[in-house]
C-alpha cells in the first residue's frame, strides 16, 4: 500500500465538488494519507491488489457523527483469454472511494458481503452465517461472518444494518472497532453521496 502518486484530476474535481456540496452539514478536514495508509493496513480485502495508493484522507464531522472518506487508486492484473484460447494479461486501474467508522463496541473482526445461493446452501451444513431475527430483509441480503458472533449479535450497530437493507452492493469490514464500507465501484458522485449518507447514519451513537 503506498500513499504517494498524483491523484487523476478529473476524480480530485469531483471528489471536492462533492465535498464542497456538504458544507455546512459537516465540518471537513484533510487528514495526511500517511494515516489513511495506517488505517486501511488493517483490512484484509485490500490486501489482493498489486498496488493501492491512498489519496484524499477527509474527515467529515458534524458533531453527532464522524467518518473518513477516502479515495484508493487500486492496480490489478487480470488474466484473459482470447477464442482462440491465448491467454493475455492486462492491468486495470480504478478509483475507489472508501469510508472508514468507528463502532462503539468491539466486536471482533467480521465480513459483510451479498449473500449468493452458494453461501445459503453451504449455511445449511455449517451455520456460519450471522443473522438478525429483528431484520429479516438484511439477513437475507447479507452473508454475514464474525470471530465473536455473540458480540456481533449484542452490538452490531442497527443503524448500519438499516442503512445496508437500502443496498446489496456494499462490502463491509470491521476490526475490533474500525469499519470499512466500500462496493468495489469505480468513483461517481451518486457513490460518494452513498458513502456520506451511509457514515452519517451508522455513526450516531
């Protein structure tokens, strides 16, 4: 994970107009990437990525609820194959805007992703997937797995389970306290209103 390397313009332009269109809802500050380097080190599903650099480290705080909001240049190698069955490399590049939050309890080291028809049948023999009687639409949503699942059960924040009933396109994250929401997109201003909406709504204790 490296944080220096000049962002794209066109994504710097629109991640500060964005920005610039929540004032007065949020104060905003610029962090040093260093630290966003230090706290995305702590996730595992950035860890596949040839090279991910960290851009625009910002803190958005207003007062009831405070998130980052990050942009990741990520560099990956993917493998293709031709008809003819000549197989070729080629690299793909994406801009990715993240939000990191931070939880009231510790609940261990969970992943949240879409659940597939896969994942609901291997849960019948191996009852791996935590669920959520008060919220059957997330349960059926989500694939849910935890290190602590009676922690995860007691103090998974239930604004985020709300704001996740809304979608199926986020994965989330959390070590201990500190959690990390992204859908794997590229960058658009409807995903990064996304993201400020969901880190606001989760992060009002």
């Amino acid at each position: 994970m490296e944080e220096l390397r000049i962002l794209d313009q066109a994504a710097e332009k629109l991640f500060d107009r964005v920005l610039q269109s929540m004032n007065g809802k949020f104060s905003i500050e610029s962090k040093d990437a260093a630290l966003g380097v230090k706290l995305l080190s702590q996730f595992d599903q950035l860890r596949g990525y040839e090279r991910l650099y960290v851009h625009k480290v910002t803190e958005l705080n207003s007062g009831a609820a405070s998130f980052l909001l990050l942009l990741a240049e990520k560099h990956t190698r993917l493998v293709k194959q031709l008809r003819s069955g000549l197989r070729y490399e080629e690299d793909v590049e994406e801009i990715e805007p993240l939000l990191l939050f931070t939880l009231s309890h510790d609940i261990g080291k969970v992943l949240i992703r879409k659940e597939t028809l896969g994942d609901r049948i291997a849960d019948i023999f191996n009852r791996e997937d935590i669920d959520f009687a008060d919220f059957p639409t997330f349960s059926r949503k989500y694939f849910v797995v935890g290190d602590k699942p009676d922690l995860v059960r007691a103090y998974f924040p239930k604004r985020l389970i709300q704001a996740l009933e809304q979608t199926d396109e986020m994965v989330v994250e959390i070590n201990g306290r500190l959690g990390l929401a992204r859908t794997e997109k590229n960058l658009s201003e409807a995903l990064l209103l996304q993201l400020i909406h969901i880190g606001s709504e989760i992060t009002q204790f």
